[in-house]
C-alpha cells in the first residue's frame, strides 16, 4: 500500500503539471512559464528519486 508521502508527492507532481498546462494555454509571459516549468522538474526529480528508492528495496 502507498505510504502518505507517496501520495503527498504525486499529488504535488500533479498539481504542478497542471499549473504548468494552465500557464501554457493561457499564453503566460516566458518568465512565468520558465517558473512553474521549473516546478514540474524539480517535483519530476523527486518522483524519480522515489522511484529509485523502491527499486532499491526490492533487491
């Protein structure tokens, strides 16, 4: 079963990518793009480093 930081994550991962659509289809200016761009990669990293703690246990 997930744990409540798994589901914590993915839901900022979520969020994240929505504002990122969001900011996207409303044409916002390069700096906003550029910011929560930034947001989805470094929540992206953080879904990744998750991932590789799983695999890691599971050896």
């Amino acid at each position: 079963m997930a744990s409540d930081e798994t589901r914590r994550l993915l839901k900022v991962f979520g969020i994240a990518v929505t504002d990122y659509e969001d900011a996207v289809t409303e044409g916002a200016s390069r700096e906003k793009l550029a910011k929560v761009e930034a947001e989805v990669f470094a929540r992206l990293r953080e879904v990744t480093d998750l991932l590789e703690r799983l695999r890691a246990k599971k050896k």
